[in-house]
C-alpha cells in the first residue's frame, strides 16, 4: 500500500512549489532593488511562467495518486464560479473604486510572438494550474487533513466547523491584504461546492471557471492589476 506521505506531498507539493516561486521573485526583488534589468525589476515575467511549468509537471508526476472523480453538478458549479467573479469586480462596479492598472501586462516585451507566449502562459496559470494546484492542496488535502490527518480515508466535502474557516482562512492569506474580503467569500464558495458535491473536480470547475472569466475582464478592461 502506497504511504499516506507519498499522497500528502502529491497534495502539497505543487502548491509548495507554486508559492515558492513567489517567495523567490520576491527576494530576487529585494535583493536586486533599483536594478533596471527586467528580470530584478519585474520578476513577475519569469516567475509566473515557471509557475505553469514546474507545478504542471510535478502534477504530471504524481497523477496516480490523485482520487479522482467525475465533476458533479457542473452547471451549479460553474454559476458559482461566475459568482466570484462578481465579488471581485462588484466593488468597482458599484462603488466605484479605482481601476486596478498595474500588474502583469501581456505586452510587457512587445506585441507578436512574445504577447502570445506571454498570454498563452498567464491564461494556463490561471483557468488550468492555479485551479488544479490550489484545489488539490485547499479542499482535496487540507479540508480532510483536519478532520483526519489519514486524510485519503476522508470524502471530499467532509464538513466540520473547523476545517470550513481553516481552509477558507488560509485561502485568504494566500492573497493580497487588499482582495481579503474576495477572497473570503471566494473560499466559502468554493468550500460550499465541495459539501455540495462532493468531488473535486467540481471544486476545480469552479475554479477555472471564477479565473477565466475573471482573465476575460481583465483582458477587456486592462485592468492587469487582478493579475
């Protein structure tokens, strides 16, 4: 029998990997400060490119381990998807807060081949990896791990009070202090698909489904700064 570790570092280790990158961009920043050269000043522009590849392929290496099942309620789960999409663009919408125009911009090199590569590699981190990585960890791993640390043994969408406002914590610590209350309504959402299906993958769905049209508006309004 395969070991429980095994499956916690096929849970976690992808999401590890992706927010190390962030760590790294982070620190070559500080540590290049001032520095006109792109990758010091912007290390956006290769860190999130490394954020597709390298969690994709630990993904890849560990695709055996993953408890896998058929989306349910794809539907409901892709309108709740567009309903985050509408707690993170309501407050400019209705209260008119500023446009968010600093961010990661496609056209940061230029237009052509590396617009497309830049596009094609920021839209699969966002509606493919980003849901996959912080599905698996959030609500496949950490939502069970809570209630049991044999967490294989536990079904998706097992409800205790306790993993409900740990894993949604966690996902708001994972963002920016400025989209917390987003990313708090976000978690719940996604936690409620979890309880309501019980399957992943429907968890995943709504993901994909919140970022890609979230990666449309952004893409409509310039507004790179949702990036």
């Amino acid at each position: 029998m395969i070991g429980a570790n095994v499956h916690e570092r096929a849970y976690i280790g992808p999401f590890c990997a992706f927010v190390a990158l962030f760590a790294v961009g982070a620190l070559v920043h500080k540590l290049f400060e001032g520095q006109s050269v792109w990758w010091a000043a912007t290390p956006e522009y290769w860190v999130y490119p490394l954020q597709v590849l390298l969690p994709a392929a630990l993904l890849y290496h560990w695709r055996p381990l993953y408890q896998s099942s058929p989306p349910r309620r794809i539907s409901w789960s892709a309108a709740l998807g567009l309903i985050a999409l509408g707690v993170w663009i309501t407050p400019q919408l209705l209260l008119h807060r500023a446009p968010r125009l600093e961010g990661f911009d496609p056209g940061h090199f230029g237009p052509g081949l590396p617009y497309g590569l830049n596009l094609t590699l920021r839209l699969a981190r966002a509606i493919v990896v980003v849901p996959l990585v912080e599905e698996l960890f959030w609500r496949g791993f950490l939502m069970r791990f809570v209630v049991d640390p044999d967490f294989t043994k536990v079904p998706v969408g097992a409800y205790t009070r306790w993993s409900f406002w740990i894993v949604t914590l966690g996902f708001v610590l994972e963002h920016n202090m400025a989209d917390w209350p987003a990313a708090a309504i976000t978690g719940m959402l996604f936690n409620l698909v979890a309880y309501r299906t019980g399957s992943l993958g429907s968890c995943i769905v709504a993901h994909a489904v919140a970022n890609a049209a979230l990666s449309g508006y952004i893409l409509s309004t310039g507004q790179f700064g949702f990036w």
